[in-house]
C-alpha cells in the first residue's frame, strides 16, 4: 500500500473513445504529479498542481485534460489519443517543501 | 539543463554477488537533491533514498549503501548480496524546484537489474 492509488490498473481504449485515469492519495499532500513512462523514453513530467492549481504543463498535447478538484484526487482526461500514447501513466503526490514524491502503481495504457 | 544518465541499461548477476549501479548527473543549481527509486514488475516506483547537494556522506542502509561524489557528479548505488528480490528497474533522478514549492524530477532512462538465483 502506497498511499497512492490509481485506477484503472490497465486500460485498452480506440482512438475515439475518451475515458479518465484517477488518482487518490491519502498521505495529506498537497501537490499531485502526472508522469508518463514510455518504452523508449525516460519518465517524463507532464502536469503538476499545487493546493488544485496548475502550476506546470510541460507542453503536453490538449488531448490529455488534467483535473483536480481537491488535493486528494488528480485526474486526466483522455480523448482522441493516438498509439504513440500508450504508455505507463504514473501519478505521485508531495508535500509542498518536500522534494520526495511518492508514486501510484500507475495506469498502463494502450491506445488501439 | 540538467540532466540524469545511467549508462548501465541492463545488469544480470547471480545472487549474492554484489552490484553497482552507476548515475551522473548534470546541473547548474549549487542546491539540488539526488534520488534513487525502485520499480517493481507491479509498477510503482518505491522511492529509496534522496540526497541534498551540501550532504557528501555516504549512507548505508541494510544491504544498500549509496555514493555522493560531487566532484565527478556521480551518486552510485550498491547493492550487497544480491537477492531475487532485487531485480527491477532502478531510477536515478535530480530535482528541480518548481512554482509553488513543487519538485520535479528529471529521471534517468534506467538500468534494469535481474538477480539470478
């Protein structure tokens, strides 16, 4: 047990579909992360929130749409992905002032 | 930029032996932190340890034990008496401070360890 829980665990969706991955953390943190973890690529920061707010979206395509509606849950949003967006989406959670952040067991994705 | 590079993409050994996981790393900051984390076949990333900048001491915790040396940059990560268990992707990363007291992390590519019994 993490502390921080993603659902869905796997997830197969068309290219038309649009669906949502959910994060929860229950370690009291206040800013939440989503990483994405290709293949053929390091893991690579996507979006962070910090008390709800966006503080960083590293230049990732509209057709990922993050939320969070409290400190405790993180979503993101998926619609008209391609194939090159399968990958091991990973959600991790810190305490503002603390520079460990803790991981989910991430959302493997395939896009089809 | 800042950069993290694993050169070892794939480490085998037999179990018991000792291994060595090497990491450099690159940054202009004087003040940064070092981390190392495990990934399990299940996923998640288990963090490990995290070092600061000013703190060179070499920490041992159980069979791990890690190596801060800023003059080559480099924070090594040796595991002593290998086990099964062991075997995962290991990460190394660097982090930057963000807006609002937010880290984040510049990853490594990984070396992926198997332990052989």
């Amino acid at each position: 047990e993490t502390g921080v829980t993603q659902t869905p665990r796997h997830l197969v969706m068309g290219m038309t579909n649009k669906k949502s991955l959910k994060c929860e953390q229950h370690l009291g943190h206040n800013a939440m992360y989503w990483y994405k973890q290709s293949a053929k690529k390091p893991l690579e920061l996507m979006f962070v929130y910090n008390f709800k707010e966006q503080t960083e979206n590293n230049s990732v395509p509209s057709r990922f749409s993050p939320e969070c509606p409290n400190s405790s849950h993180l979503f993101l949003h998926l619609h008209t992905l391609q194939p090159e967006d399968s990958a091991l989406y990973l959600c991790a959670s810190s305490q503002p002032g603390q520079t460990e952040a803790f991981f989910g067991q991430g959302t493997r994705l395939t896009v089809v | 930029a800042q950069k993290v590079t694993q050169a070892q993409t794939e480490i085998s050994v037999v179990e018991k032996e000792d291994v060595t996981l090497d990491c450099v790393y690159e940054t202009r900051d004087t003040t940064y932190y070092l981390f190392w984390y495990k990934q399990p076949p299940s996923g998640e990333l288990v963090f490990l340890i995290r070092r600061n900048s000013f703190d060179e001491q070499n920490e041992i915790s159980g069979r791990y034990s890690w190596n801060f040396q800023k003059s080559t940059s480099s924070f090594n990560f040796t595991i002593t008496a290998s086990q099964v268990v062991d075997s995962a992707v290991y990460f190394c990363a660097l982090s930057e401070a963000q807006k609002g007291s937010s880290y984040k992390l510049i990853f490594g590519s990984g070396t992926r360890l198997l332990v052989r019994p």
